[in-house]
C-alpha cells in the first residue's frame, strides 16, 4: 500500500521513526504546529489545501496526524480516497496512546504543560504565524513593555495581571517519553523548564499504539475515523470525539 | 451633560480614572444614577462592544473600558440598592468543570454587567453542583457557561443535565459560548442561547429578556 501522511510537525520524530520501519510506503508532508495558533478555520483551510494538493491516484489513503485540534480539522473534506484520522482531542491523545488515558490524566491535573521532544524542537511558531496567530490578534501576547506603550503605566499594570492570569492556574509540566528519544535531553529540558517556572514536574511513559495503528492501516473504527470520499468531519462532543457526515447534508454550518 | 458624555467617552477610552471622577461629579450634581447608567454607561459599554466586533479594538481595549465602567458602578449600585432599584436581571456565569480558562469569561461578565446585569460570577472549573446550589440559591434569569477547550465541552452538556436532575433546568435561561463552542452545539445540548462574542452576548441576552 502507499498512504500520504499529512502531519503536525510536532510528531517529526515518531512519524519518521514509525514510517521507516512500517510494511507499507508512506509519504510524509509536516505541517507548521504554529496552524493551531491561528483561528480554526484557517488552519482548516491550510490542511484542505495539501489534500487538494496531492495526487491521490498515486495512494490508497491520507493519514492525518492530527486530532480535533480545538476544531480545526472540522470540515476536512475526502476527496477521492479515505482519509484516516485518530479520534483524539489533540496530539497529547497520541502521544498517551489513547483517549481514556488522556481523559483520565487530564482529569486528574488540569493545570499541566504537556512537552515532548517535537514541544520543545518544534515548539515556537515560525514568523509566518507572528500576525496571524490569534494570542497576537487579541493582545494576549503583548509585553508589559507594549502595554505600558499602548495603554498607560496603570492600565498595564492592570492588563498584564489579567492577561497572565490563567497562567498561574498552570503549576506543572508532564514530560512525556516515547522511548524514542536518542537520550534524556528532551527529559533535562523539560525538569529546567519548571525548575526556572517553579513549576512541578512529572514524567510519563509515551504509547506508540495509535501512531503505529495509525501508519501500519490498522484502523480499527473505536481508535480511527475513516471519512469516505464524499464526506466531510465533523467534531460530536462524544466518546468518539469525531464523526464523518455526507457534504451535501443539509446541516452545513 | 457635556461632562457626561466625557465620561462616556472615558470609558471607551479605557481611563478609570477620568470615569470615577466624573461619576463622582454627576452624582454630586444630583444627576439621576438611573440616568447615568441607562443614557451614558451602557451606551459607551455597547460601543466598545461594536468596535471590538469590527477588529477597531481587541480584548486589552475591552478590558480596561469594562474596568473604567465597573468603578463608576460602584459609586452608582449602592445609591440604587438603597433605592430599591432592580438591575435589569441576574446572571451566575462560570467556566465549566476542568477548564481553568477565564479571559472569555471575564469579558463577558463585563460586557453584561455593563448592559447593567447583576453578575454573579463563580470562577473557573465549576462543577454541575456548585452551579446547581447557586442557581437555587440565586435564582439568576440566566447561566452563562463558559469552555476554551473541546476537552471541556462535555461539562456544559453535564451542567444542563445536572439542572434538569436537580428540576430546575425551566428556571433559567442557559447561555454558552467559549473559542470552540458552536450555535450546532448549543443546540444539541439543549442551551437557550450561543454567542460567539462578549458582546454579542449582550444582544443574545437582551432578546431573551423579551
């Protein structure tokens, strides 16, 4: 079988790794991880574009690394061949192996920064996103200096203790270890990371379960949603997290 | 009242300073506090609100104009309290159980408490119970749910699930919106109201109130 694989650059290293060992043939097109900074419907539009770009009589599916994404993958069209895509919130889905995993641990510690080694190689947006990305559209990002500059010593005072504000609700980083890695440095980044954020510090075991399924076409329906030519994703809010719905269903949002 | 339309202007200018100090004057020359919130407060709050629909300003600008307002208020509700004047109606508004995001929030319990709501506001990761005892407790004529996450979305739906366990989901009007939040959504999970803005979400509940 040939598959193209359409990724988030923040699996470079599992993907590549996978790939050179798996039956089949799959060509790899990384996207930037800055597509998630930017409002859903352009990253939408960047991936439908390098769907649209691919010659798909030259393979049998276009793999997806990629979850919901904050609902940028909603309204990813198949052309003329399937598109396989994991049932998973974000890539820390992925990474974990499955959703339960993610759900539970994301449960029991809502205020954790999650890093693995394509967080920290691919972590900062490119310049392209500079603009575009929406923490610079809404001021999120500004310094405290820009906000002295636009909006007075006091406002900024006051701007920048809202503005960081959701920030100390966050106390942890979880590394995430697919034992992959060449050594432990992604491992010594992350415990310097929150030793200089006086952050906690936790270490997890990756699973390479869904990536493997993902790229070897074992795509069971629970794990993987496959969207028909003709079909389009839509995001459900349930268990299984995406479904494909018809383009022509009269419910077009 | 040319000084009142500076203190319209203050506070869409964003200048708490200016705004108190003109409240301050105006309730000193016995200009009505009902008049200084309905002719001058809420006007300036529904034109910041405009400007930040059409990009002129962003979440900084709105911040700061709903905190210039919130001062002014605080000069005018107790003289309203004390009068026994009602505000236009009660909202409990929260961030959903596991979301600890709160900007959305935030600025929509300042748009609406400057369209001269009463906010009752419980913070972030909100369980279905903490907004079930409030709702009992308050008897708001709104809840206003909030989620950044597709991961905490799911807490919206068991929040209405909770309030119709609890038998009270025709007591109030549920409102929902957050970044990945959606009017199909909304309806799915049977909320009265999506909006998919703050002050947007002043419009939503003022033709509710209808």
């Amino acid at each position: 079988m040939r598959y193209k694989l359409i990724s988030c650059e923040v699996f470079y290293r599992e993907m590549c790794y996978t790939i050179s060992q798996s039956p089949h043939q799959v060509d790899i097109e990384f996207l930037p991880k800055g597509l998630h900074d930017i409002q859903s419907s352009m990253m939408l539009a960047r991936i439908q574009e390098r769907i649209d770009a691919t010659d798909q009589s030259q393979y049998q599916a276009i793999l997806f690394g990629y979850g919901l994404c904050n609902n940028g993958i909603e309204g990813l069209t198949a052309r003329d061949i399937p598109l396989v895509i994991p049932r998973a919130h974000d890539c820390i889905t992925v990474f974990l192996g499955n959703k339960e995993r993610y759900l539970s641990y994301f449960n029991n510690n809502p205020g954790v920064y999650f890093k693995t080694s394509g967080w920290i190689e691919r972590g900062t947006p490119g310049k392209e996103f500079d603009q575009l990305s929406i923490q610079q559209k809404t001021g999120l990002e500004l310094s405290y200096a820009d906000l002295v500059k636009k909006y007075g010593e006091e406002n900024a005072q006051f701007l920048f203790e809202e503005l960081t504000k959701y920030k100390d609700r966050y106390n942890s980083f979880t590394y995430i270890e697919m034992g992959i890695e060449p050594d432990d440095r992604f491992e010594k980044q992350t415990r310097k990371d929150a030793e200089e954020a006086g952050w906690g510090f936790q270490k997890v075991s990756g699973d390479m379960t869904l990536i493997h399924r993902l790229i070897n076409g074992k795509w069971n329906e629970d794990e993987f949603l496959v969207v028909r030519p003709g079909y389009r994703v839509v995001a459900n809010f349930k268990d299984t997290i995406i479904e494909a719905e018809p383009c022509d269903s009269a419910d077009q949002k | 009242m040319e000084q009142l339309q500076k203190l319209s202007e203050a506070i869409i200018n964003g200048d708490a300073k200016a705004a108190r100090e003109l409240t301050r004057e105006a309730l000193n020359h016995r200009v009505d506090p009902k008049v200084i919130v309905k002719d001058y407060l809420i006007p300036a709050m529904d034109e910041v609100g405009k400007r930040f629909e059409c990009n002129e300003f962003f979440v900084p600008e709105l911040l700061i104009a709903a905190r210039a307002m919130k001062g002014s208020l605080e000069l005018i509700n107790p003289i309203l309290a004390s009068r026994g004047d009602k505000p236009a109606g009660r909202v409990v508004i929260g961030t959903v159980k596991g979301d600890l995001h709160d900007i959305g929030k935030n600025l929509v319990a300042s748009m609406l408490e400057g369209a001269g709501f009463e906010i009752i506001d419980l913070g972030v990761d909100v369980s279905p119970e903490t907004f079930v005892n409030s709702i009992k407790e308050k008897q708001p004529t709104f809840l206003a749910l909030s989620a950044l996450l597709t991961t905490t979305m799911p807490s919206m739906k068991h929040t209405i699930d909770a309030l119709k366990e609890a038998g009270i989901r025709d007591n109030v009007k549920v409102l929902v919106g957050g970044a990945p939040v959606s009017s199909r959504y909304a309806e799915e999970i049977g909320a009265d109201g999506y909006s998919d803005s703050a002050s947007g979400a002043v419009g939503l509940v003022r033709s509710l109130m209808t």
